[in-house]
C-alpha cells in the first residue's frame, strides 16, 4: 500500500499545529472575543467535508446525513463571520469613534 | 488536472485563512483579516463544487437554509448576547463534524465493504489509506465533535442563563465521567476492530450517545466565572473535530485550517488559565464555586456612600479608572458608563479602563461591552499597564467585579485564589465599588476590598447608580 500522501497529510497537520501556537501567541486581551469567534468560523471548513458526503450517486442515508452536516456547517461558517464583523466594525478608535456611524 | 485545481484552490484557502487568523491579532488589520478568512472560506467552498456528481439541489437548499439562519441569527443578536452566540456557533461545528463521521459510516456501509469504499475515496483525494485508518479517523470525530456539540449547548445555556450558571456537582462524579470516556474509546477500538460490520454499526451509535453524554458531563461542573476557559477549550474541539473530519476523506485543507483552529483555541485556553493562575484540569475536575470556601474573616467593615459623596470626590478627581466585571454585563451599564467616562474627561480628569483578563464570562467580553457602548479601545488597558500606575490614580470604580480585584489573592495564603494576578484597586486613593447586594463573589470568597479603609460601597443595580451620577454631573 502505498501510504507517502498519507505521511504528507500527517506532516501538513503536525506543522499547522505549530504554526496556530506560533500566530496568536501575543494576541492584545481586547481582540480575543473576535478571534475567538473568527477562528470559531475558521472551523465551519467541516462544510468541505460535509458537501462531498452529498455525492449524487451514494448511499441515501449518507446524503440526508450530509445535508444535515451542511445546514449545521453553513450556519457556523455565515454565521460566524458575520457576527465577527459587526463585533470588530465596533473596535474605534479614538477619532473615529465620536463621528464613525453606528453599526 | 480537475484535482490539480481543486488542490490549488485548497492551498490559496489555506494561505488566506492563514493571514486571516494572524491580522485578528492587531487591532488595526483585525477585520480585514476576517474578511480575508471569510474569502478563504469562499474558495474552499467553490472548489469542493468542482467536485462533479454532488447532489446540486441538496447543495443549495442546504446551504441556502444554513446561511438563513447564520445570517439572521448573526444580525439580529444583541452585542451583550455575543457571548452565547458564539458558544451556539461553535456547537453547530461539532456537529455538523461529528455528521460528517457518520456520513462516511453509512457510505461504508452502502455495500458492507470497506473496500469499495476505500478505493472510491481514493479516487477522490489521491490517498490511499488503510481501513483502520479511515474508522478511527471517523471514530474521533464523532467523539470529538459530539462532544463540542453537546458542551457548547450547555455553555449556551449557561450564558444565557436558561440554566443556572451555578458548577453542578455530585459524588461519583469524577467516577461516572471516566467511564463514559473509557466506554467512547472502546466504542472506538470495536468500530475499527469490526471493520464497519454490524458489530462496528452498533459500536459507532453507542460512541454517538456517549460523546453527546460527555459533552454535558464535561461542562456542567463548571460554574460561571470559568466559563472564559471553557468557552475557549470548546473552541479548540471544534478545530480538532474539523481536523478529524479532515483525515477521514482525506482533504488538506480540513487538515490545517481544523488544525489551526485548534491551536490558537488551545493557546487561547492556556491564557485564561493562566489568568486564574490555575491549571485546565483544575478548572475542569475541580468543580469551583461549587462549594462556598472558608476563608480567614475578614476585618473591618463595609461603609456604604451616597451618590452625592462620591460625585464630589469624582469632580475633583485628576485621574479615574473603571474596573468592569460580569456585573456591568448584568446590569447593561456600559452605556452609562460611557456617559460617565466622557463627563469626567469633560471635567479634565484622565480616564482609564482596566480590563481584567477573564472578567465577564467569555474571553474580550467587556472589550466588545464597552466597544459597543462607542468607548474608543485606547482607552481599554490590559491589567499589566494599569497596575504599576494604580497608586497615582484618584478614584478606582469598580463596576460588577468581584475576584479580579480581590486583595487577597496577594495576601492571604489560605484562600482559593491566592496567586490570582489582579487589578489593584486597593492602590487607588479612593475605590468606589458597585455592587448590588453584600453577597461574595463567584469564588465564594468575602472580598477583602470591600472592607478597606479606602473603599466606599455604592449598593444598587449598577445602571441606575451611574445614570444618578451622569445626572448629578449634569446638573
């Protein structure tokens, strides 16, 4: 069996595990409900995986799972950034935040 | 070549999830890093369509609905709701992982033959893999993603205080927990040993129940004032849950993007932690503020202030600063606090806000408070830049905090947050301290502020208190 693109997958995880401790190591208090809810969307990606369960010529059962999937998945992913937005439209400065309209 | 394109598109969502993840670091670059994540997303999205054979009218109604409600629930939520809305958010990531491991299961079981299915899935993604591989994979994310789901719902419930937000605790309970994820790994040991016969069927809907059961058991022990920690742990699971999802069909782009949610949810957790100066087993097995703690009486008495006194002290004050807590949360102040914060700059005072790491109930939750209420974030300082200036400020206003500004975890050995780094209030000139009843905090534990000679308690629902002194400035 050949298992090389196996072995790769597993690298790619090893490095982004070090690569997510290495960027938000020094991340401000103020910014960490944002990016929690920004990275919180970041975890919808499970929609790739859901939309390939909805394969037209497989297993019944596995479509009406996938769809659940993509319903639940589409709401995190939309929802989530959206909300990330208006929470970080919020952030003003100074300056701008005496004439800046509100969101 | 489709492949090759699918893959490349997968890479250019990787890079801008990437940059996304690192320009929410600073505030200045942070939204458009959301958008960047959210265009990531996008391609993500439109490269899987280039998958031929999907069912298409499965594909937009299901994404059609989803985004509905993302949408209207993502607009219509009040700032001061955030909180659960995220924790609701990230619920619905873990399911819709741990639906993913299921949908696999049953493409497994179409034929009753791993093989097939091993063979189509390396037709899609150009791995080969060996079966075990493919049921573990499916195995934790369920368990995984069962497991946010179900603990997220509880966290929902907590910060929306549809259930008590009280720890709830039992005896046995360290015993019954264990079990239940001994019995989830050896659901996941006979699912892969069976090879996704019946026996692994069977062994898979029992791994369902109990990651579901987890999930609850794990956070109802935890009561209201680590909620930060959990809130961000769960996070972290939905990352993770992703990544599993990702190995189960074999696609990069789950891989890093779920692992890296994973990773920043992990550093996250460790930050709030270490704000509690605790450890994330502490927090998770120990069932703080569940039980009233004994601590040393402490000394002296409280000594109520009326309005009117403390507007004179604030009118001559050079420098004020506001220390938030969960209470202004409560009692929706921050408004009218703002109000009060650009009166006493009017009046030439030097305004500050001190922002303890894990006050309110999710990590940033006064940030997005007070940013809500138009407080410009330069005003917002963490607890580091506060305290070595706290002995030349004028007047401290504590607003809705307890813990995080209690003395005693600097003096008093004996009590349950000895350790805690804090905001010192006490250095203040004069601490004003809103409250609404005599009760303690969160810990459990009498606050030795309270009691100092140098602190005053304004008693009442926070809200109407600054609107009263907002109106004695005014006038």
């Amino acid at each position: 069996m050949e298992l090389a693109p196996l072995l790769l997958l597993l690298f790619a995880f090893t490095l982004a595990i070090f690569l997510g401790f290495e960027l938000i190591s020094k991340v401000p208090s103020q910014l960490h409900t944002p990016l929690m809810s920004g990275s919180n969307a970041i975890s919808g990606i499970t929609i790739v995986g859901a939309l390939l369960a909805l394969d037209a010529g497989g297993s019944e059962a596995a479509k009406w799972i996938g769809f659940a999937a993509v319903v639940f998945a589409t709401i995190n992913v939309a929802g989530g950034y959206m909300v990330t937005d208006r929470m970080l439209a919020m952030f003003k400065k100074k300056d701008e935040g005496k004439k800046g309209p509100r969101s | 070549m489709n492949a090759v394109l699918i893959n490349l598109l997968y890479i250019a969502a990787s890079i801008l999830f990437i940059f996304g993840i690192k320009m929410l670091g600073s505030a200045d670059t942070a939204r458009r890093g959301n958008q960047l994540s959210a265009a990531g997303m996008l391609i993500a999205v439109v490269a899987t369509l280039l998958y031929f054979g999907l069912s298409w009218w499965m594909v937009v109604a299901g994404m059609l609905v989803g985004g509905t409600i993302g949408a209207i629930a993502a607009t219509r939520v009040r700032m001061t709701g955030m909180p659960e809305m995220v924790a609701l958010f990230n619920g619905f990531g873990g399911i819709a992982s741990l639906l993913v491991g299921a949908a696999e299961f049953a493409k497994i079981r179409l034929n009753n033959d791993i093989g097939a299915y091993l063979q189509a899935l390396q037709q899609q993604s150009g791995v080969t893999v060996p079966g075990w591989f493919a049921l573990t994979a499916i195995g934790l994310a369920v368990l995984i993603g069962g497991t946010t789901f179900t603990g997220s719902l509880v966290a929902y419930g907590k910060l929306s205080r549809r259930i008590g937000s009280k720890a709830v605790v039992f005896p046995g309970q360290q015993a019954i927990n264990v079990t239940v994820i001994l019995g989830a790994v050896a659901g996941v040991v006979l699912m892969v040993w069976d090879q996704g016969r019946d026996l692994s069927q069977v062994a898979g809907i029992v791994l369902v129940a109990l990651a579901l059961i987890y999930g609850v058991l794990m956070t109802i022990p935890i009561g209201g004032g680590d909620m930060p920690v959990v809130i961000s742990l769960l996070n972290s699971f939905s990352g993770v849950a992703a990544a599993m999802a990702g190995f189960i069909i074999l696609n990069n782009v789950l891989v890093v993007a779920g692992c890296l949610v994973g990773a920043s949810g992990m550093i996250l957790t460790i930050i709030m932690c270490k704000a509690m100066n605790r450890t994330l087993a502490h927090v998770l097995f120990s069932g703080f503020g569940a039980a009233a703690q004994s601590a040393k009486a402490v000394e002296g008495e409280m000594k109520p202030a009326t309005i009117e006194d403390a507007y004179h002290v604030l009118e001559a004050a050079q420098s004020v600063v506001f220390i938030p807590g969960y209470g202004m949360a409560v009692a929706q102040a921050q408004h009218a606090v703002k109000e009060l914060a650009e009166l006493l700059e009017e009046n030439g005072a030097e305004v500050r806000f001190a922002i303890h790491p894990v006050a309110g109930r999710m990590p940033g939750h006064m940030n997005v408070l007070l940013a809500e209420a138009d407080v410009p974030y330069e005003l917002l300082q963490e607890m580091d830049q506060v305290n070595p200036i706290m002995p030349t400020v004028d007047v401290a206003i504590v607003i809705g905090a307890n813990d995080v500004v209690n003395p005693a975890a600097l003096e008093d050995e004996s009590c349950s947050i000895y350790g805690m780094p804090i905001v010192l209030a006490h250095e203040a000139r004069t601490v004003y301290c809103l409250k609404r009843g005599q009760g303690p905090g969160f810990s459990g534990l009498q606050n030795s502020l309270f009691f100092r000679e140098n602190t005053r308690m304004l008693y009442g629902d926070a809200k109407q208190t600054v609107t009263r002194l907002v109106g004695e400035f005014q006038s």
